[in-house]
C-alpha cells in the first residue's frame, strides 16, 4: 500500500495488471494526479490518457463499479479529505491508555468504512447465491484466520447448512480433494498468500467447486486463482502483530453474508428449520 493512499485510489492500482492499454493510461493518470481529476473535464482527462470520452466512461463502469466519470469525480473528492495515512495512526510507546484506546477503535471504524468502499458488490452477491446453494461448504483459514473461519462455521451451520472449518494443513488438503461441482470452499488469509491455504483452494477448484476467497485488496495467489473475490482494506501497524483491524473486518463481512443468506432461506424456507435450531439450544440455558 501507498503511503497516504485513499481506498478508491488503492483500488484502481491493485487492479493495474488486469488492465488494457487504455485502461492503464486512465489509472496511470489519475494516480498521478488524483486531485488534478477533480477539477478536469471528461475530455480533458481523456486527452491526457489518449483515449476517447466513451473510453474513460466504460473504465469507470468496468473497473470501479460507478455510473459514471462524475461518480468518479466526487468519490475521489471525499477520498481525499481523509487520507488513509491519517486514519490509521500508529500506537506509540509514550501513548497513554487512552490514547491507544482511541487510536485502536480510530483504526478499526475506518478499516471498516474503506473496506464497505473498496468491496465489489456484485462479488459480494455472488458469494450469497454460491453459499445459498452449495452442497458442502468447506472453510479454511489458517493461525490468525483459523478463528474466523470457525466463526464462520458456527454462523452458516446456525443456518442449517453444511459447513465446516479446517486449520490444519493436512485436513485442508485432505478436504479439498473431497469437494466436487455444487460444493463451495471458502479460503481465508489476510495476505492472500498463505501457502497452505492456497493449495487446499486449488485442489478444492481442480475438483470442481467455486472457491470464494477474503483476503486483503491487491493481487495475490489465492485472489487469483478464486472465482470470487470479498476484499478488505487496511493498514496494519507495527503493534498490529495480529492484523487486527483487517480480521474485523473479515468478521463484518462473515456478519453480512450471514445476515443476506437469513434473509434469502427466511423467504423460502420460512422459520421451520431455525426453530429447530433454537429449540435445541435453548437447552443450554439455565
């Protein structure tokens, strides 16, 4: 990540590669410039990139997901009042109590506002309708993940669906050639290259299911070899041993997807199955 480096800005430079020619002269512009963008015209910006008005159009509906180029235009104006450099301020030896409370939630509100920006909405519901229908679900995370991923579980399993957590190597491995077409295998890892992790996903897709993966925006192995991609946006600090405000994150996330997935079997399934479920644990109640 690029000191001071807003999360629309993060966005369009993590996906450089998969970018045309004409693509990358518009990003390349507007990363050099961003605040020059928003103060130029359609066709000043597209004589500066090379490239025609309907060019830069069908760059800000491809890439960034937005309407238009004047969508572009504010989202980068709001980027730009808060720079991400500002937001994520470092804990400090000489910080009192206090002050690392108030930095640590700081952090961790803004981890989640630029990840609710930089998340691709379209994947997001992909990943709902893949999960809705699976078969199996398999989840695999590993030391920090693991315990999302086992969060994960509790919360689709609550939904009456079959899914399981893996955090051990072997198992992951053991599991992933287990899955076929209809099954779902759900990878964590916050760098995206956790090789153990990574090669449990690809044995997953070898065998024919969907591999949906949460990792940290920017190319990776695992970002790239899943079908879909749920990107989270946050800078981890020298006392952030355990990525801490990229795994909450993760875990809203997980909260979202288990909420749009109640809501989808809640229409067509109705209450019967999670009244069963609370029944059964309502026992465990004094």
């Amino acid at each position: 990540m690029h000191e001071g480096e807003s999360a629309l800005l993060l966005k369009i430079r993590s996906s450089l590669a998969e970018m045309s020619g004409a693509e990358t002269r518009i990003a390349n512009c507007i990363l050099a410039h961003p605040r020059d963008i928003v103060h130029l015209s359609i066709t000043e910006l597209a004589e500066q990139s090379q490239v025609s008005d309907a060019t830069v159009v069908r760059f800000c509906r491809r890439r960034l997901n937005m309407q238009g180029y004047q969508e572009l235009k504010v989202a980068l104006a709001q980027d730009l009042v808060s720079p991400i450099e500002s937001i994520h301020e470092e804990v400090g030896e000489s910080d009192s109590e206090a002050d690392v409370l108030s930095k640590v939630f700081s952090s961790t509100m803004h981890t989640l506002e630029y990840t609710l920006r930089i998340i691709d909405k379209r994947q997001f519901k992909l990943a709902v309708d893949a999960i809705h229908s699976a078969r199996i679900i398999h989840i695999y995370g590993c030391g920090n993940s693991a315990a999302i991923a086992m969060d994960m579980q509790h919360k689709l399993m609550r939904l009456g669906l079959r899914a399981t957590a893996f955090s051990d190597s072997h198992m992951q491995c053991i599991a992933g050639t287990a899955l076929e077409n209809g099954d779902v295998c759900i990878a964590i890892s916050h760098s995206g290259s956790s090789k153990d992790v990574v090669e449990a996903a690809f044995l997953a897709k070898k065998r024919g299911a969907k591999v949906i993966c949460m990792t940290g925006i920017g190319r990776s192995p695992l970002g790239d070899m899943a079908d879909i991609r749920l990107d989270t946006a946050s800078k981890e600090t020298s006392y952030h041993i355990v990525a801490l405000s990229s795994r909450i994150s993760q875990y809203t996330i997980i909260d979202s997807l288990y909420s749009a997935l109640a809501v989808r079997r809640h229409q067509q399934e109705g209450d019967a199955r999670q009244n069963i479920i609370e029944q059964a644990l309502s026992k465990k109640k004094y």
